[in-house]
C-alpha cells in the first residue's frame, strides 16, 4: 500500500511541475506533506532535507532565477544576443555558445554538483 502513495504522490507531483499551473514550491511542499499525513514520512525524514546544503543552493538559484527575469536583466543580455547573432541560426548558435562558455567561467555550476555525493 505504501508504494501506492508514494508512486501516487511522485506521478501528481511530476504530472503539477509539468502543467506548471501551480507553483513549483507548493507542488514540492505539497507533496512533502502528503507523504507525512499518510505516515509514510516521519517528522524527522520530512525535515532533514531542509538541512542539505544541496537543497538550500538550489532554493537559492530560484530565487536569483526569478530575480532575473523580473529585473529585465533576461531580457537585455537575450535583446544583445539577438542584436549581435541577427537571425541566422549557426551565427545564433555560436553566439549563444560563446556567452554560455565566458558566463561559466564566473557563474556557479551547483546545477551539475548537487546531485553528487561530496
């Protein structure tokens, strides 16, 4: 009966972030509650994600995330590419490529390390 709930609770969770109609860290605290409601969670195992490094990184990168796009900042650097590559999709390409390889030199690559042990 356990892997019912909890195979229930991953496809809803997976089926929400995907329509994308309810925000993302309601999805996630929504299922995390679900799973402590029907027993198959304890108080401590719900909580001792919140005390990942991992997670709090990545809570961090959408908020910057948002930051972002709400500031126009997405925008500007997205209107300068587009300005400077025209619409051809190789110039595009290389041009998208050359910012993404300057943009990691300074820019926090938590997105490929968290999901590896330390």
């Amino acid at each position: 009966m356990e892997i019912a709930i909890v195979l229930g609770v991953t496809a809803g969770v997976i089926i929400l972030f995907i329509s994308d109609k309810v925000r993302v860290d309601i999805v996630a605290l929504g299922g995390l509650i679900t799973l402590l409601v029907t027993g198959i969670l304890t108080t401590g195992e719900a909580l001792s994600g919140f005390s990942s490094t991992s997670l709090m990184s990545i809570a961090f990168l959408f908020v910057v995330g948002e930051a972002v796009f709400r500031s126009g900042l997405a925008d500007n650097i997205a209107e300068r590419i587009f300005v400077f590559a025209g619409q051809q999709e190789q110039r595009m390409l290389l041009v998208l490529c050359a910012s993404v390889a300057i943009l990691s030199a300074f820019v926090s690559s938590t997105g490929s390390w968290v999901h590896h042990p330390i």
